[in-house]
C-alpha cells in the first residue's frame, strides 16, 4: 500500500499548481524546510515552494517528511535567526 500510495504522489506532474499564483502575492519574508529524505516529495521538489514565495532557498534538513517534528531545535533556531533578522529598529 505505502508503495502504492508513493507511485500516485510521484505520478502528479502538477503537484503543487493547485495552489495557483497565491504564494507569490505574498510579501512578508519566508522560510521553507525540507526533509532531504522525504519518500513524498523528492527534494528536488523543494525548489519551487521558495522560489514562488520569495524565499532564498528550501532549509534541507536531515528527515523525512516532518521537519517541525524531528528536527525541532534545527527549525526553531533558523525560525528565530529569521526573525531577528527581519526585525525592525525597537521603540
């Protein structure tokens, strides 16, 4: 079944263009993560999601699917670099 369900996702050429021109209307800054080792989404696929937002790059992070969840210090870290170079002068 796993799979399976791996060939359909790999077989959509399209992936992603449902949503459409919404992210780049999008003007704050952003970041992007990527597991290198999803079985998903190839991490090739991690080009285009920062490309359409506006963001330098995909952080390729050693995991599959869920970086939030098995790199949580990796994230928070470039989360917190991201604001703090995004933040204005205080006052």
């Amino acid at each position: 079944m796993k799979d399976s369900v791996l060939a359909l996702y790999r077989s959509a050429v399209t992936m992603g263009e449902e949503w459409g021109p919404g992210p780049a209307r999008v003007t704050a800054p952003c970041l992007v993560f990527w597991g290198t080792l999803d079985p998903a989404w190839r991490v090739e696929s991690g080009e285009k999601p920062p490309a359409s937002l506006g963001a330098p790059e995909a952080m390729r992070l050693d995991c599959d699917h869920w970086p939030l969840l098995q790199e949580p210090a990796a994230v928070t870290a470039a989360i917190e670099t991201h604001w703090q170079s995004q933040a204005g002068p205080v006052g």
